[in-house]
C-alpha cells in the first residue's frame, strides 16, 4: 500500500489512479491527518503530491518533520520535491523561465526510477518555482534546459524527487517511472478494478435497502453507464430521469429510445427548457451559468421525487475530475471551475447522493462500460459537460445563440464520423463566442459571429494535448459551417494544451 499525501494537486487522484493501475492499493490523506494515518495504516511507501503554492509562500502546506523523516521511501512530486529538500536544508526559488507542458529530460542513467529509459524522455512540467541548491546527502540525477534539479535521489533515505509530473498521460515514461519505484522499493501488487467493482456494488445494496432512485441521465458516458450499472445491481429499484434544459444537442434526445429498446429501462424525459433558459437569460459569468443549473436541475429532480413514493437518493454519474476542478476534495486544492453536479449543487439536498465513480476517471468509468455491456457506440461517445451547451456559449444564451451553436456542432461531429476521425480523438466540439467580425459575402458585407472548433486528445481528462487534425479537413468543416450555417462568418481552431488552458473554455 502506498500512503499519497495531497498538498492541493489537480493531479493529486491521478496518482492514485496510476498506482492502482500497476496494481497498488492507495489512500489519499491530508499533511495534517499524515502522521496519523500513517500508524493506522502502516503503507509501506509515500507519495508528495503537487500542489498550487509557492513552498517559501506564506501559508503554504508543509507537513510534520517526523513525515519525511518516519524511514519509508518517499517520492515527492513538482511541490512535493520542493517540499521535502526545503524541509531538508535544500533552497527553492522563483525560475527565471517557468515550464508548462512538454519539456525534455535528460538522466544521468544513475537512479533505479529511469532504469529501461532512453537517456532523453519528454516529460510533462507544470512549475514556475525550481529547487536551486541540494540539502546534504541528495544528488541530481536528471534536468531540464530550464531545471538542472528535475529529478533528485537520497539513496540512504530513499527519497526520490521529480519536478515533472509522471502519473499525467503527456509523460510518455511515466508508468515506467513509478513502477520502478514501486519495483525499487518491492511494495506489495495487492488492488484490481474488478475488487472497486464488487465493493461497489455491495455498498449500493447495503444503501439503498428497498428504496427508490432517481437518476440524472444526461446521455454521456457516465451517466449511461451508472444507469446500467444500477439497474444491474438493483433492477426496479432505479428511476432514470433526462431533463431537457434546453440545452443538449439534438442526438441527446434519442437516448430514452435507446435505453427502452437496447435494456428495456423506461427513461422519463422531462422538458424543463423554459425554466432554464428563463433563469438563464441575461447571465454571462459562468460560475453563475454552473450554479443555476445545478440547483434548478435539483428543483426538477425533487418534484419527479413526489411523483414517486420512496425515492430518497439521487444518482449522478458524478467523476473525480468534477470534484477536482471544483476543490471537492481539499482545502488546498485552487477552485478551476464548480461543476454543476459539485460545485454547483445548494448546500442542503432532500436526497442522499450515489456517486459509485465519484473516485474514478473517465477511462476507468470506460472499462467498468465494457465489463457491463453498455453499447460501444455509447461507450465511445466524446464526453458533453453537464451544464451542456452552457458552457460552449461564451456570455450570454439565447435561442438564436444555442441554435447556432447546434448546427455547427453537428457538421463538425457529422464530419469527423465521415472521415472515420471521431474514434481517434477524445473530445471534439463547437464554441460560439461574443464576438462578431466583418467579413464578404455575395460581394456584400458581413458582421456576424465568431466560432471556434476543439479537439482534444486525453485519457482522463486531467490534462488534454489539442488534436493535429488534417488541415484539408478543417478547411472543409469551416467552409461547411459558414455556408450552412445562418449568423456564422469565421471559423477558428483552438490549439491550445491543458494545462494551461482547460479542455472546455467555461
């Protein structure tokens, strides 16, 4: 088992994610609750994680001396690493050139956490603050152009320090990396999915008892799969429920259809597209965009509830990026946006929550699809935020605005499945901006709106690289778009990674 100590990463889970795929039990804990945790649970190794701060900032998390110093190994990752040598006697500074994103590293072939590398490996870095001086007894064993300190070893102690991050998908060495420290320090393989699974599912039946569950089913990939992986576990016990905000796509609709014909469960649709849109109107800031629809999608959900006798739980397909973006999960963690299914939902709720995935990432929520027989072309589809097309319209929803936004989404997804590109790519899709600009056509002048086309290649959605589409294809869905479509005059491409930007712009 290994003990991950979070000081506020937006990676912080999926490090644990990483280890338990290299069949590892972990536990996310607290700097303060550490100490303690580590005499309940005895690990036999321990993870830094990153985090938001500045380590010479007042304020910033440390953690007690007697952690660091408690003998077990140790990796500390970006602050984790700044941490554990400023504890030690090391200097971390402000870098001159801060490094976000891809970044080569270059070992000296003389640390067991590089063995099987090539001596130069791309790496993922997200850190403006860089350890400038070793404390005593560590020694460098990789660096940057820009961070000379960007791996350090204590052999005597065993602690290990990394400045990239090696649990994020843009480290192509980073499985490698932490399973030689897994290797090196021989912590015992002891975790599987399928063991998340059934303990999963006996905590739902020991839970819901013989009561009744409303369940948000939105038509992604998530709530699919918690439909099924309900109805499985506690078949007639589960009433799914797809509100129309007003704000879905047109293939959305078909999903009720889908769930009758393909599983026989009756999905209620509910069309709740005046009151959102109502509430909606004249709103552009998009933390209040999130806020109102997770309590008005709330509101929905508890006059479906009087319509049916027991029903004390509300399912939601709700993932650990949602609760990270939304510092669900620590103090320390800085706020990225509030999901509508966290951030955004009021404080008191007449249901209790079920949230099965609310630990795992999309990919893991993926494989549990598989296992469950959900159909692969739900089990593939690119995944639609919660708040909907909300939060593709930059400022204000109108009715003019989202039905723009609808055909041009539509082209773009039609043509990606044309070229046979939508399965090589995570996640495509439209966003239409508040701004207008001049353009010609029939020979006459144009002022009409500005629309950007994403696409993302992820695995989990914690960090995203923009995808190399054909150029011959981009021009062709650009000129689709403002031939077919009324009030759209130019066509952008989004080539921006995350980090630093997000995958979706609200």
């Amino acid at each position: 088992m290994i003990l991950i100590i979070d000081f506020g990463s937006q990676y912080t889970k999926l490090i644990a994610r990483k280890i338990r795929q290299l069949g590892v039990y972990s536990l996310i804990v607290t700097p303060e609750s550490a100490p303690r945790e580590i005499k309940l649970h005895e690990p036999e190794a321990l993870i830094f994680s990153g985090g938001p701060a500045s380590v010479y900032a007042k304020g910033a998390p440390t953690i007690a001396q007697s952690v660091v110093d408690c003998g077990l190994p140790i990796l500390g990752i970006c602050y984790g690493l700044q941490l554990i040598c400023r504890m030690s006697g090391g200097l971390v500074e402000r870098s001159s050139h801060r490094e976000f994103g891809k970044a080569l590293l270059r070992h000296n072939g003389r640390s067991p956490l590089f063995r099987g590398l090539d001596r130069e490996e791309t790496v993922w870095m997200s850190h403006g603050d860089k350890v400038t001086a070793l404390p005593a007894g560590f020694r460098a064993v990789a660096g940057t152009a820009n961070c000379e300190n960007a791996a350090v070893v204590h052999d005597r102690k065993k602690i290990f320090g990394l400045q990239f991050h090696p649990e994020v998908v843009h480290t192509p060495c980073g499985a490698t990396v932490l399973s030689n420290f897994i290797k090196t320090n021989k912590i015992t393989l002891d975790w599987k999915l399928k063991d998340f699974i059934r303990e999963k599912q006996a905590l739902i039946k020991a839970q819901v008892g013989s009561g009744k569950v409303l369940l948000a089913l939105s038509g992604g990939v998530d709530s699919a799969t918690l439909a099924l992986f309900l109805h499985q576990i506690i078949p007639g016990q589960i009433i799914p429920v797809m509100v129309n905000t007003g704000l879905l796509r047109d293939e959305d609709h078909l999903m009720p259809d889908i769930f009758r014909k393909e599983y026989g469960l009756s999905v209620k649709f509910v069309d709740a597209s005046k009151v959102f849109l109502s509430r909606l109107s004249g709103v552009t800031d998009p933390e209040q965009k999130r806020k109102i629809i997770g309590h008005t999608f709330i509101e929905v959900f508890e006059k479906e509830a009087l319509r049916h006798k027991g029903v004390k739980f509300l399912a939601q397909g709700t993932l650990y990026p949602d609760v990270i973006e939304s510092a669900g999960g620590n103090k320390l963690a800085a706020k990225i946006k509030s999901h509508h299914n966290v951030g955004g939902l009021p404080e008191r709720l007449p249901f209790s929550l079920i949230e099965p995935f609310r630990e795992l990432f999309k990919d893991e929520v993926r494989v549990i699809a598989r296992k469950i027989g959900l159909l692969p072309e739900l089990v593939g589809r690119h995944p639609f935020p919660g708040p909907g097309l909300a939060v593709r319209i930059i400022g204000e929803i109108t009715e003019e605005r989202l039905a723009i936004l609808r055909k041009a989404d539509a082209i773009f997804i039609e043509e990606l499945k044309t070229r046979k590109l939508y399965n090589k790519v995570w996640q495509s899709f439209c966003v239409l901006l508040p701004v207008q600009s001049v353009g010609v056509m029939g020979d006459e002048r144009t002022y009409e709106s500005l629309l950007a086309l994403r696409s993302v290649g992820s695995v989990d959605g914690m960090t995203a690289e923009w995808s190399r589409l054909p150029l011959e294809f981009l021009a062709h869905v650009s000129s689709r778009i403002i031939n077919e479509v009324r009030g759209v005059n130019r066509v952008v491409y989004d080539i921006s990674s995350k980090p630093p930007s997000t995958i979706e712009w609200e």
